[in-house]
C-alpha cells in the first residue's frame, strides 16, 4: 500500500522535463554551487523603436484587409469575453 501511495505521489508532482543539456548544466551548478549566470536585461533601443513600429503599422493593415463583417464579429466575440469574465 505504502509502494502505491508513493507512486502517486511522486506522478503528480512531475514535472515536465527539460532537455538534456538543461538537466545537465542544472546538475552541474548544484553541485559547484555556482549561481547562474544573470540575464542581460538592457534592451537595444533601436530594436524596441523598430518593434514599436511594425506593432502600430500592424493593426491598421490589418483593420484594413478584414471586411466590414468580419470586424463586426471579432468585435462581438470581444465585448462577449469582457462581459463573461
């Protein structure tokens, strides 16, 4: 009985795994006990100006290739989501 409850335990608790390379570099970080390495969090300014630019270009193109009905029915499924939360 102890055997069956242990399993259970331990399968709902599983995690997705991560790849090989993944598990192996964690591994090797645990046992040297050596922090990860910080992200670099400082973002391209040029990049973040050209993203911001193909994002406001984009809704207006994309506002003008749907018909009329089709942007009435996003529209409905939209306010139907708001109103259903």
């Amino acid at each position: 009985m102890l055997e069956q409850s242990c399993y259970l335990l331990w399968m709902t608790k599983k995690k997705k795994s991560a790849g090989i390379n993944q598990l192996a570099y964690r591994i090797v970080q645990e046992a040297t006990k050596e922090p990860a390495p910080e992200p670099n969090k400082e973002k391209n300014p040029a990049a973040v100006a050209l993203g911001r630019l193909g994002g406001l270009k984009g809704g207006v193109a994309r506002a003008k290739k749907l018909s009329p009905k089709r942007r009435k029915e996003i529209a409905r499924k939209a306010a139907q989501a708001r109103w259903f939360k």
